[in-house]
C-alpha cells in the first residue's frame, strides 16, 4: 500500500480508502483502533491500529505517536509490522517489522444548507 486516505470511524473501526476514488476501500481494520492519551502535561499520544487486505494472510499493524498540540498540522509517525490475523493484530503472537509510515492529518467541513 503507497498511499490512501485514513479514516477513523467513532465505532473503532479504521479504513484505508483511494486516494484517488474515496468509495474504493483498500483495507479495513482486524480489530478496533486504540489512542492512548497523554500523560500530565505530555501532548503525545499512541495510536495502534492495524489494516488487513482481502488477499493477504498477515494484517499489517501500525502503531504511531503525535502530538497533539499540534494543531491542523500534526503528524501521525510510527512503525509498521504484520503479524498473523486478529492474534497479531492484537500483538498477541509474532511480529515482523515492516517499515514505517507517516500521515497528515487532514479536516473535511461539512456545511449544512440553513
């Protein structure tokens, strides 16, 4: 996977869709992501989720920090690795580094007619 476009959903779930045809889905998530806050007057946080693809038996985890305090410019920078499945994904079994990978966040309005 070269690049797509995120998108967290509020039900854990995360997707990795087109960057040039958003309704195309290139993968989903084998289980809920996670966020883990920041602690005192720390602004990074830990962000773990993972990505499985129809035709590939290993899901590939990332897990990656931002800070937060970084306004519409934060970067969310980390780690990949796979492991098998939903135990992997979980970092309950195996895990083989990947690579790493960075994402910009990026905000979509939406207007209500009035």
């Amino acid at each position: 996977i070269k690049e797509g476009d995120l998108v967290f959903l509020k039900n854990g779930d995360v997707e990795l869709r087109s960057a040039d045809d958003s309704s195309t889905v290139l993968g989903v998530g084998a289980v809920p992501w996670k966020y883990v806050s920041p602690k005192g007057a720390d602004t990074m946080v830990t962000v773990t989720f993972t990505l499985d693809e129809d035709d590939q038996d290993n899901v590939l985890i990332f897990q990656g920090t931002m800070d937060v305090a970084g306004g519409l410019d934060r970067t969310l920078e980390g780690e990949i690795s796979t492991g098998r499945a939903e135990i992997g994904a979980r970092g309950n079994g195996p895990l083989k580094k990947a690579g790493s990978f960075k994402a910009q966040f990026k905000t979509t309005e939406i207007s209500c007619p009035k």
